[in-house]
C-alpha cells in the first residue's frame, strides 16, 4: 500500500503535495514489516485535511483493485492528549461520530512508548473516505483549539530564564 501512496518515481505523493500545499512524510523504517506505516501531514488544518483525504482516496483505489476491504484511519496520539477527543463520559468522541457517520475507537492501551515519559496511543476511524476526513478534521480542531486554549491561559505568565538558569 506503501508504494501507491509514493506511486512510481515519487509522482502520487508529489501530486499530492502540489495538490494540498502539504508537507507529507512516509516513515518507511518504522514498523518494518507491519502493513501499517506512519504518514506525517504537515501544513494548515484544512490543507493537512485534504492531504489526509487524497492519500485515503489513493489506498480506496488500491484496496477496490486487490482483496483488501475498506480503509481506515489510525492517528497517533500522545497518551496525555486523549482525554481531550474522547471527553467528560465520552461525550465528545460519541458526537463526532454521531456527526461524521464514522465508527472510533481509542485503544485502551499504551500502544507506542516515545521514551520515559512520552507514549502514544491509537485512534482508530471507520467509515466512507468523505466521513473520515470529516471526523479527521473534527479531532484535529478539537485538539488544536485545546492547545490555543492552554496556550492563551499562559499567556499571563512570565518565566525568568536567568532564575531558572
């Protein structure tokens, strides 16, 4: 599925790039071995989006010509960052499904251990293509406005580097 992403000599995912305006990445030496690769989208929300969209759209096509059914989602997640897509009882994540038509699951347990202190967990998305970016673009604001949110609460303090040092 890898090489339908890239496609021959780069040319799907550079089409892909000129086409969305986003910086994209295949981590190639990760999970060597697994069908899952990690795809790093860069850029502003809506152009990641549609970054995410074309290259689901490239492994439906690829999945309709071989035996393989459907496609779906798995974003990684930093484990101290979940609580803000699933939300109070589940309220957020329900909604987003609700909205979107699409089924997801966070795992329940830490998947991807960065180092000490840092882990990642899975959040799966099922559905049609359309769905799924929408339910994409959902999570991602929904963090992005957690984390400017976080960031303005900050913004009244001040850090004196010279006492820290």
């Amino acid at each position: 599925m890898v090489h339908a992403i890239i496609g021959r000599n780069g040319s799907t995912i550079k089409k892909i790039t000129q086409e969305t305006n986003a910086w994209i990445h295949i981590h190639k030496k990760n999970n060597v071995g697994s069908l899952d690769k990690a795809i790093t989208i860069r850029g502003n929300p809506e152009n990641c989006t549609n970054a995410c969209r074309k290259i689901l759209e490239v492994l439906q096509q690829k999945a309709t010509n071989s035996s393989i059914s459907g496609v779906i989602l798995k974003i990684l997640f930093y484990n101290n960052l979940i609580g803000i897509i699933i939300g109070e009882e589940g309220n957020t994540i329900r909604k987003i499904m609700l909205e979107t038509e699409t089924k997801i699951n966070v795992s329940s347990m830490i998947d991807v251990k960065i180092d000490n202190f840092h882990y990642k967990r899975i959040c799966t998305i099922e559905g049609s293509i359309k769905n799924i970016s929408k339910a994409e673009a959902q999570i991602s604001a929904k963090l992005r406005q957690s984390i400017e949110n976080y960031l303005q609460s900050m913004s009244g303090y001040q850090i004196n580097v010279e006492s820290v040092l």
